[in-house]
C-alpha cells in the first residue's frame, strides 16, 4: 500500500506543480484560452490559486522525503480534497461540465493518499 500512496501522490504532485506553475507564472492572456474562468475571477487570486498549489505538490512530497512533520503529507491531500470539491461546484455553477471530471478524478486521488495516509499506511 506504501508504494501504491507514493506513486500516486507523486502523480498527484506532478500535476498540481505543473498546473499550479502556469497559473502563478503565464500571462493570464494564454491562459484564458485553456482556461476560460481565468477572464471572470481577479488577477491575483488566479496566482494565489497557482502557488497554493505549488505549495501543495511540494506538501504532498517533501514532508515524507525528508521524514519532517510527515502529518503534512495528509494536510496537503485534505486541502487538495476542499480545493477539488469547490473547483467542481465553482466550474458546475459555469456550466463547464467538462471541466468537473477532472477535478474529480483528482478529488479522487486526493481522498485516496489522505485516507491512506491517516488510517492504511501511515508513516
């Protein structure tokens, strides 16, 4: 079960880092062609959005490598679970219906490395 939790958070982290750069970093122009509620929600809050989850990928990995505050590893994952649940509302009161099986689908693996981490496998 370990291996399976490292993978997956290693996944999970990969792809809030790479999302959550280009949201903190791209000129919000480029962005709103991939992602048109960029143009409907302020500037900063769409960086803040990006680094959070910066910030998330990296507690999702760094606590259990450097085995410091490894807690951190189910914190990260619960605020990735709130952060998918309301991107899904957020994208579903828009109307992007296509938008909502991706956050799911990372809602998904969110729950699975938090409860994993909590009651399966802790470190």
């Amino acid at each position: 079960m370990n291996i399976a939790l490292w993978i997956v958070a290693g996944l999970l982290a990969l792809a809030f880092l790479l999302a959550g750069f280009m949201k903190a970093t791209r000129p919000l122009d480029s962005l709103k062609k991939n992602m048109p509620w960029t143009q409907d929600v302020p500037r900063p809050f769409v960086r803040f959005i990006g680094v959070a989850e910066i910030l998330a990928a990296i507690g999702l990995i760094l606590p259990a490598i450097t085995g410091i505050q490894q807690w951190l590893v189910a914190a990260a994952a619960g605020g990735l679970v709130i952060v998918m649940l309301s991107a899904a509302f957020f994208h579903a009161g828009r109307k992007e219906w296509q938008n909502i099986g991706g956050n799911v689908v990372l809602l998904l693996l969110a729950v699975f490395i938090l409860v994993g981490r909590l009651a399966w496998s802790p470190f």
